[in-house]
C-alpha cells in the first residue's frame, strides 16, 4: 500500500490518508500560533505555551471520547463522576505547565449551560465547585482523563496532569467569549 495505490484509489482515500497521517504524527507547537491567550502569558515561556496548549487540545479530544463512551454506557458511575454533569461534560479552559514541563495544572469549569444559569449565583458556584473537585479527585474522573492525556501524547514524557477549578477570571473570560 504506497503512495501511487492511495492515489489510485481516489482523493476521498487520499485525504483520509493524509487526516489518518496527520492525526497520527506528532506536530511541532512551537511553529504554530498558541490560541486562546493565557492568563499568564506574560509570565510563561513559549515553551510552556506550547506544551500547555498541546495538553490542552489533547484533554479535549480525549474528554470529548469519554463523554461518548460514558453516552454507549462504558463508563461506570464513579468514573464518570465531576466529568459530567447532567448530561453535559465540565469544560476545560486553560492548561499551564511548569518551567521544567514535568507537571501540568488543567483548569476547569461547569459546563455553559449550568454557568449561564441565573439561579446559580456565586455561592451556589462555589459549592457546585467543590462538591465537583472532590468527585474528581475521590470519584477517578481525573484520574480516568489523566491516564487518556498520557495515553495520547506516550510518544515523549508528557507532565502529571492536576485537574483545577478554574479562577473567577478564568470563568468570566469564557463566558465572554462564549457569548459571542
């Protein structure tokens, strides 16, 4: 199967090949642009920015998988426990590393429309919060997404993921701009 047989068959084959391939390899993030800008970009070096964001994207992608598994029912209760709440999965905003790049913070949030919600005031947040941070860490939600992150990126030594509540800052930034 080379090249000339891929061609042959169709360009529908060849651009599923090149997705396939694409998906598949490790990408530099350093030449692309980082794109959501950091909450503490001014503090980080582009290294950082770039691992952050791959871990970022990653987390997506595999939060994205879990929902649908927990959806066909592969989940059980306790390891979809902080990740999904009624029916929506928590929302991941940001993901900072440190300098060495051993250790990544993954900030979170309830989903938009448990945030949009007017009865939900700042201190029913907090307590949603908290309650949510404790199913997390007790319940293996954050385990469960930490061994997926590292699953996907296995191809170098990816940092030990820690599963945060998003700032007030954090939070009110997504809402702007998810309200756009």
């Amino acid at each position: 199967p080379g090249l000339a047989s891929i061609i042959s068959q169709g360009i529908k084959t060849l651009e599923k090949t090149a997705a396939d391939i694409e998906q598949r390899t490790r990408k530099s993030s350093l030449s692309q642009p980082h794109r959501k800008g950091s909450f503490q970009a001014g503090t980080l070096e582009p290294r950082q920015l770039a691992e952050g964001q791959r871990v970022l994207d990653v987390a997506m992608e595999c939060l994205e998988q879990l929902v649908l598994q927990a959806e066909r029912g592969g989940l059980t209760k306790g390891q979809r426990d902080g990740l999904i709440l009624f029916g929506e999965p928590i929302v991941l905003l940001e993901c900072v590393v440190n300098r060495n790049i051993k250790q990544a913070k993954l900030y979170w949030t309830l989903p938009h429309g448990i945030l949009l919600d007017e009865r939900i005031n700042g201190r029913i947040y907090e307590q949603i919060t908290d309650k949510i941070q404790k199913e997390l860490l007790e319940g293996g939600g954050a385990k469960l997404l930490a061994r997926e992150i590292t699953a996907r990126l296995r191809s170098y030594y990816p940092p030990r993921i820690k599963m945060l509540p998003a700032t007030d800052e954090m939070v009110g930034k997504a809402i702007a701009e998810y309200m756009l």
